[in-house]
C-alpha cells in the first residue's frame, strides 16, 4: 500500500492507496478541491464538513447524471455517428463504477481522519 499526501480546501489529508495509483488520488484530490473551492466561491464560508458534503452530493450528482446519459445513450463518449461498441460501452460503465467506488472510499478515508 502507498501513502499520498492530498490537499482539499487548505487541509492536508494522508491518504492510503493501491501501488501506481498516486497520481490517480492526487488527480481526484485536485479536482475534489476545486468543486470545494467553486462551491465556497457560491455559498461562502459554511463551515468545512456541510462544505464537504455538499461537494460529495454534487459530485455524486455529476456521477449519477453521467450513468443516466450512458443508461440512455446519451454519452458523451458515443461517437457522432451514434456508434458505441458493446464493449466500449461495458467498458465505460466499469469506469463509472470505478470511479463511483473511488469516491465512496476516499469519503470513508476522509471521515475518519
């Protein structure tokens, strides 16, 4: 296991992570924290946690809006034509979860540090 160092809203936060995937946190950690820094910029200082959860419930709706347009085909990852492999498509909804597994463990991380 590998230990990162991730920065999210000022505060430094050590993060346990799969070997190789230290820039992926870093990645995610960066952009978690320019959704913290967009939405503070929107609703001002509302103390860290509800600031923090309100991050999560929109990145989870960023999450769940993208697995609505791939349920649907509506993916921006379907080409022009219309045209979307099978594979490519399972390929893209096991990223999604992925991803969607991702987030739950940061936030478990996060919650207990």
């Amino acid at each position: 296991m590998a230990q990162v160092s991730i920065r999210i809203n000022g505060r430094s936060y050590d993060i346990a992570c799969d070997d190789g995937q230290e820039e992926r946190i870093h990645a995610l950690a960066s952009y978690v924290d320019e959704r913290v820094k967009e939405i503070s910029d929107a609703v001002g200082q509302i103390g860290e946690q509800r600031l923090l959860v309100m991050t999560s419930l929109l990145i989870a709706d960023e999450l769940g809006m993208a697995q609505e347009k791939l349920n649907t085909g509506q993916s921006p990852a379907v080409a022009e034509d219309g045209s979307l492999s099978a594979a490519e498509g399972d390929a893209l909804a096991e990223n999604i979860e992925s991803m969607a597994e991702r987030v739950e463990v940061l936030a478990d991380r996060l919650g207990k540090g």
